[in-house]
C-alpha cells in the first residue's frame, strides 16, 4: 500500500530528472447525459484535467456531448459497439474477441465508427469493452478508419502494427472483484507509483501516458472523493503533464 506522500516522492524524482510524468485520464460506458456524466464534465472543468470518455457507440445519444458544462477538452472516443460479451461461459467476457464471423466482428467496429464520427469531439480510437481484444483484428481495424487502441496495463509497443498506437491504462480505481466500490487510496496510489516506476527505471515503455480508468455511472461517493484529491494534487503539479484523447494517440 501506497500513501499521498509517496506518490509526491516519487514525482520529485521525476522533476530532479528534469522529465513531465504524463498522464491520461480515460472514463468507459457513457452513452447519455447523466447527473453522474455531469459531475464527471465539472471535475474536468474544475481542475483542467483533459477527459477522454469512451463510449458506447450503439445506445450513445449525440446530447451526451453536446450543450453547456462540456469541458473544452473533451475528446471522444469508441467503446466497443454494444458491449454485448460473445465468449462462451467459460472464457472471460469479451465483444471483439474471434468468437464470431470475422465480417460480423469487423462490421460491429465499422457501424460504431461511422455511429461516432458524427459526435463532435470524436478521435478514432478503439477501447475494447473488458479491455479485451484478438490482436489478430487489429489490421482489419485499421483499415476500418481506428488509429489507436487502448486496453489496460503496460503495452508492449507503442505501434502493435504500423499506423495504430496504443495507450493502455493502469490505475483503476474501482474493486471489480471484491467491493465493487472504491478501491481505496493506498491500492491506489500503489497502481500510479507502479506504473511510474515502472516507466521511470525503463522496465516498460516510458513514453507511455500512465492512465488513469474510472467509470463514472457506478463511482461511489468515496470514488468522487478521491479523484477530488487525486486532481487537486495533481491537476496543476509542475512534474505532471496532462495529454488529452488526441495527443495520447498521436503523440
Ligand atoms: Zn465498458
């Protein structure tokens, strides 16, 4: 377990190395405008903190991102199709894993992209629902119009094919398996001063944005207090760098 504390030590060595740790702050599942949705908009407003909310291109309503209380910064990008599962019982569950035709698979990502593309503040990028997906599809999405694909943990290589960059997350604030609430700030913390090592002494890929993953439709108060915290610390920090949706898949 990790406290506030550590986490600053281990941002002052970043400084002392003279290096901005980047980061990226992405949310999955929306599809409307929700009182859950709009607080999520006032945290990036308040704090200047980019959002990149991933979502779900066959239930999303274009008033989702429309209107006033839309951060400037907003970008948008595709989850999925229906974050429907399609793998048998015994395997986890998945939406673009080779458990279907491959034309009814790549069409799925075809009707999600063309859905988006009329959503402003779209960027074609791809976050599998479950944070799962066959690598074997990832030229077929390509050539479908996706230029960056995002799951979750430390990637292996920026571009996994010519011309399709990935960005993972690897802080998730939530306990899927246990509470399904908070995960509590000492796990945490431990999951961004991991990553951060992690990049720091190149045991993974340093220029690689370390993300951060919530969910804002099931985020308990203590969820909502902690990214209060979270962003207050490091929404303005002079070791942290903030890359919004385009950036991280472009940069
Ligand atoms: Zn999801």
């Amino acid at each position: 377990m990790n406290t506030w504390d550590d986490l600053e030590m281990e941002l002052i060595k970043w400084s002392d190395q003279g290096v901005s740790a980047t980061f990226w702050w992405r949310d999955d599942d929306a599809i409307d405008q929700t009182p859950a949705l709009h607080r999520l908009y006032g945290y990036s407003r308040k704090y200047g903190v980019p959002l990149t909310l991933a979502v779900i291109p066959r239930d999303a309503r274009l008033q989702l991102c429309t209107g006033s209380g839309v951060p400037g910064n907003l970008r948008l990008v595709q989850h999925g199709y229906a974050h429907v599962n399609h793998a048998p019982k015994s395997d986890k569950k998945s939406e673009f894993g080779l458990h279907r035709d491959l034309g009814m698979i790549i069409n799925d990502v075809s009707s999600g992209l063309a859905i988006l593309k009329k959503f402003p503040h779209f960027f074609p990028s791809f976050v599998p629902p479950w944070n799962r997906v066959d690598p074997d599809l990832y030229d077929d999405m390509l050539n479908s119009g996706i230029h960056g694909i995002s799951t979750f943990g430390s990637r292996g290589n920026r571009e996994p094919i010519p011309g399709l960059v990935q960005a993972n997350t690897h802080v998730d604030i939530i306990d899927w398996h246990g509470t399904r609430g908070f995960a509590g700030v000492g796990l945490v913390c431990k999951q961004i001063i991991d990553h951060l090592v992690a990049r720091r002494t190149k045991k993974c890929d340093f220029r690689e944005p370390t993300g951060i993953l919530t969910h804002h439709l099931v985020h308990d108060d203590e969820c909502w207090r902690f990214l209060d915290v979270l962003f207050g610390k490091l929404g303005g920090h002079s070791a942290v760098r903030w890359l919004d949706g385009t950036e991280v898949f472009t940069a």
